[in-house]
C-alpha cells in the first residue's frame, strides 16, 4: 500500500499529457481480476488504480463498490449502465458520456463484489477521499478510518495531513494517526512514542485504543513459558472462586471433573445392585459421606466418571498456574501502555470530579431562578404558594408567544424576559388582591387555595396551547457547548442560565440593600407590626412583594424553557425542588437561597452520578437526605437573627 502511495503522488504530479492510460485500459489489464474478484485477486488491480492518478478513478471505485458497475460479454469492456424505461444505455467510464444506446440486457454482466472486496476498495477509495474537495468527504473518510484501525491506512493518512487546509479536520487526522502507530507502528520506538502521546488524549477513542494495546488472554500452564508478556497471575480463592479455577485447570489437565452433590443420589439410584450401590447397603446411604464412599467405589469399579476430590483439587491448583498475559508480547509496549493509561485514567478522574461540578453549579442556577421568587414570598408573608410552578410555566409559554411574533430568536428573547416578568407580576399581584389577601395567618387554607389556582392554571394552559410540548428556541450565539476538554464540557444555555442567576443575585441584594422597598421589605419580613407601627403598610409590601416573586418565576420560566420542554406540566417539575431549596437554605434570605440550591443541586447531582439508571431512587434518596438535614438544622444553612427568628 505504501508503494502504491507513491507510485500516486508521483504519477499525479506529472501533467496531464504525461499520462499514456485511460480508465478502460487498465481494467482490460486486469479484466479477468475486475469482471470476477475476489479478495485474494483484488489487490493488483487496486494498486494499478491507485497509481494511474486518473481522476475518474474515485468514482469508478465507488460504483464498483455499490455493484454499479457492468461488462458486455462480447468484448470484455466495462460500462456504467442508466436504464430509462425499457432503454438501457451504456455510459462510458472516463467521460460519463453515452457509448452505446438500447443495449441488450442480456449482454450484460453486472459485477458484484463480495464483502471482502468491497472492503479492499473501501480502504483504497479512503486515499482519494481522505484529499478530496469537498470536506464532508474527506471528513467521511476519516470517519471510516476510526471505524476500523488497520495498518494500511497509515501511509495514505499521513500523506494527507499537511494539506488539510480544516484545522479541525486535521486535529483529527493527527489524532487518528496517532492511534494507528500506537497500535500498528513500524518500531517499537515508534509505538511507544504514540503511546506516550496518549497520555494528553482524554477521548473515549484515545483510550479504547490503549484497552486493545493492553488486552488480555486468560491461559493455564504448569510453568508459564519464558515468552509470554504476563499481565498478571490469578490466584483461586481471590480473583477467582477454586471451583472456577480448577474446571479452567481439569479441561486442559484431563483431571477428573467436579461433581454437583446434587447428582450423586441420583447416580447411585441407578447403581442400585441386589440391595447394593458402590457395595454398601441403600439403607446406609443416609449421610453425604457414605453417599461419597459409595460414588467413589463405583468409580474405582469404572461404572461411574470419577469426581475431583478436596485432595484432587488441591494438588491440581497446586501445580498449575492461571495467569492473564497480553496478547502484545512486547513488554516494553505494555509497559509504557499502563504507565499512560494510569496517568490518564487519573486525569479523566479529575475532569469528571470538575464536569460534574459544572453540572452542579448549572443546576444549582437554575433552582435558584426557579426559587428565588417562592423565597420572597415565602419568607415575607409565610404563604405556601402552590402555584409557583405554574408562574414558571406562564413565563416559558410568554418567551413562546413573544417567538412566534418576532422570529429573531436573540431579539425575541431580550422582548421576552422583561414582558415575562410584567406578566407574572401581574398575575401575582391579582392572585394576591383576589385569592391570598383573605386567607393570611390560614396556611391550610391558603396552601388549599392555592393549590386549586394552580390546577384552574394547568388546564387555562392545557386549553390555550394544547397538551403538546412548544419549542422555546435559543439563539444561535447559545447552540453547542464550552469544551474545555474531551471529559469537560458545559452548554453555553446552561452558562447563559448561570449568568442570569448570578445577575438577579446582584439585583436582588441591590433591591433588598439598597431602596426603599427592599428596606421595607425586611422589616415586614422581621417584624409584621413593628414595621406597621413606623408607617409601613405591610398589606402593600405584601402584594408588591408577592408580585415581585412572580414576575421573577416567569423570568425564570423564560430561561428555564429555553432547554427543557415547555408543557402546562413544566411547573410541577420545579415546584418540589424549589420548595426544599427555600426551606434548606433558610426562609427568607436570598443567601439562604443560594446556599440551599447549590446544596441540592451538588446533592442531586452526586446522587445519579453514583445512581445513573434510577432517577426516582436517586429524587427518593435526595429527600430522605434533607429530611435527616431538617431534623439537625429546622432553621436551614442561613437562619434568620432577630425577633422573626423565634417566630
């Protein structure tokens, strides 16, 4: 194959009237191999091909390739065939014209390539398409070389790395290049080398390649040969049960097999002789060990196969050894192949540990934004809100709506996040004047009430936009993810999220802090009548405070939906986790609520790491957790000080 490379490059450097040979020249040298291949047969026409340099090359291999390729049987020339009805029309090879018109079919042979031949031009096509124009094929190309690593694409690969003009494309090739000397290169040298490079190689290809350079074969030998590269020495009773280890021994050994205690009764029924079995009595074979005697004499009499005995099995283990040995017998090669895989195994721990607290921190942004608001509420009026989830759930539906008037997803998405919130506010401040305001200082009423406002809410939804989920499109600018590495990554959605949480954090604390509200706001929240008797009106703080929480869950909703699916269901998703974000963080306290989210979310996260396949264990195990948490700390991580924190 490397001879045919050059033998390529070289006749592809020539000028075209340099070139003595068409297309149909070459196949008639090789007719017999072309019109009937096989695998053993294929090669020399494959290299022929390749060193022509003819352009037409590629695609005849193609169609050879898809069994579109014909001879006429009375010259032995081979076509391209286009059927348009009832006519048949051969199309010359070289220039894709028309040779001849309203041919016989029967004067046909299509050429079918078996498997192995259509593999064989698979891997030859691979270097004309690997420096193709068109980079969908050279990325096919590259794609079908990672399918299955083999030796001869080496040369062809490499030929082709230094004009890839795809910074991308040719990262790739150097990698995949890579993982082919690691496993098939010249040298030792050569090998190691690659291997050694693996070590910055974190991708799931990198590291299937260093499993297969450090595959094992388990053998059994009485003394292991001096040439085998020994991974490692198996012991019975450890890394294998002594059963398992001697039936591995007595099928190479030809000791005697082991017998189930459970055939042994069996056994002797069968045997029974004139009241006898093994020459002792049926009514003394009561006891296993007279069972045992009575098996082991019918075997010494060759009725019966012998049984492996404890002494049997011990002296057998004894003297053999099972052992793992690779199946690379260089023990340079798996040296330096153990020595990287541990280092990279040891880096892929840390990125994991690092991604999943990405995956942790982006969690817990968003329980924050779908919590921060209940916080509010929650903490200022004591109301167990029921419909939070479904403010959420008309905030996503707002970002809806607002897309399908103004098809710019970037400027849709700056309309909808303020609109969102003056929907919200809205609904809440009405909620609050018509249902919440006659029910204070009544939770069982009030968390009834609300409950059934957030049913009448999922069904308005159910009504208006239907039962099918709607697409919340992101921007274009927040497709794909951040890629720190092969382990590593965070979607840009999830970082935008983030920095939506970290800014209403800061407005928050600023609102709170700062204005007259938020001044107002906390000394309703610490003491009702004390702040009526400085002049507040807490029943205004109250709405304003409840509408304030809302329109925050709508901004929420907007972000929320831009990943997940936006149902008149979304809302019951959240409304648990924000509820026990609020009440493990500390009512009341937007550090409180930061703290809690970012406990759940790491708690939630840690848990299906550790339990992917059963996310209802893992929600199970989560909430039994922060009901041992609440018994410790009922107040949450940040308690309230003062008189409310004796309320």
């Amino acid at each position: 194959m490397l001879r045919a490379l050059f033998a390529a490059l070289f006749f592809a450097w020539l000028p075209a009237p340099g070139f003595t040979q068409d297309l149909q020249t070459i196949l008639q040298e090789h007719q017999p191999q072309v019109a009937k291949p096989s695998r053993g047969t294929v090669g020399p026409v494959l290299e022929a091909l390749s060193a022509s340099g003819l352009p037409d090359v590629p695609r005849f291999l193609e169609r050879w390739q898809e069994k579109e390729v014909y001879t006429r049987e009375d010259d032995g020339l081979f076509f391209y065939v286009e059927t348009t009805g009832d006519t048949v029309t051969l199309i010359d090879l070289s220039t894709g014209e028309p040779a001849q018109t309203t041919v016989d079919p029967g004067t046909l042979d299509q050429i079918k390539p078996n498997g192995g031949v259509r593999r064989a031009i698979s891997e030859a096509l691979v270097q004309f398409q690997l420096s193709d124009p068109d980079i969908t094929r050279r990325a096919g190309a590259v794609d079908a070389i990672a399918r299955g690593l083999d030796p001869s694409q080496i040369a062809p690969l490499a030929a082709s790395i230094d004009g890839e003009p795809d910074a991308a494309l040719k990262l790739r090739k150097q990698r995949l290049l890579n993982y082919l000397a690691a496993r098939y290169g010249e040298t030792p040298e050569a090998r190691i080398a690659a291997i050694k490079a693996l070590g910055s190689d974190l991708s799931v290809d990198g590291r299937a390649v260093l499993s297969q350079v450090l595959s094992t074969t388990t053998e059994i030998a009485q003394d292991i040969p001096a040439s085998a590269n020994v991974a490692r020495i198996l012991k019975p009773g450890t890394d294998l049960s002594a059963a398992d280890a001697y039936a591995m021994i007595a099928a190479t050994a030809g000791a005697p097999a082991l017998i189930d205690p459970s055939r042994i009764r069996p056994t002797l029924e069968a045997h029974v002789e004139n009241g006898r079995a093994g020459g002792i009595p049926a009514a003394q074979l009561t006891t296993p060990e007279a069972r045992l005697r009575a098996y082991d004499a019918l075997a010494a009499e060759g009725t019966v196969p012998p049984r492996a005995t404890p002494e049997i099995i011990a002296e057998t283990l004894a003297g053999w050894t099972i052992y793992e040995a690779y199946d690379e017998p260089d023990a340079a090669i798996t040296d330096a192949a153990e020595v990287t895989q541990a280092a990279v195994q040891s880096r892929v721990a840390v990125s994991q540990a690092a991604d999943l607290g990405l995956d942790a921190i982006s969690l817990a942004s968003i329980y924050f934004l779908a919590a921060i608001g209940l916080a509010i509420t929650f903490g200022v009026m004591g109301v167990i809100n029921m419909a939070h989830g479904e403010f959420i759930m008309m905030g996503a539906y707002t970002g809806y709506v607002v897309q399908l008037f103004i098809p710019d997803y970037t400027l849709s998405l700056v309309v909808a996040l303020p609109l969102a919130f003056a929907v919200t506010f809205g609904a809440g401040v009405a909620m609050e004047r018509l249902v919440i305001r006659w029910l204070y200082d009544r939770p069982l009423e009030t968390l009834l009430a609300t409950f059934g406002v957030s049913i009448a809410l999922q069904q308005l939804a159910k009504n208006i936009f239907g039962t099918q989920a709607r697409p919340l499109t992101s921007p274009a600018w927040l497709d794909g993810a951040l890629q720190f590495n092969d382990v590593i990554a965070i979607s840009y959605i999830r970082i935008a999220i983030f920095v939506l949480a970290l800014l209403f954090l800061c407005l928050l604390l600023f609102i709170l802090k700062k204005t007259r509200l938020g001044l107002e706001v906390r000394a309703v929240t610490q003491n009702p009548r004390m702040a009526a008797s400085m002049g507040i009106n807490p029943d205004r703080i109250k709405m304003m405070t409840f509408g304030l929480g809302s329109g925050i869950a709508g901004i929420a909703g907007v972000a929320i939906g831009l990943y997940a699916k936006v149902t008149s269901e979304m809302g019951a998703d959240y409304i648990v986790q924000s509820f026990m974000t609020v009440v493990v963080g500390g009512v009341g306290n937007v550090w409180g609520t930061l703290a809690g989210a970012f406990m759940i979310g790491t708690l939630q996260k840690g848990i299906e790491f550790f339990n992917p396949s059963n996310t209802l264990a893992a929600q199970t195990y989560m909430i039994l957790f922060i009901i041992l948490f609440i018994q410790f700390r009922p107040k949450g991580i940040v308690a309230l000080k003062g008189r409310a924190a004796g309320d």
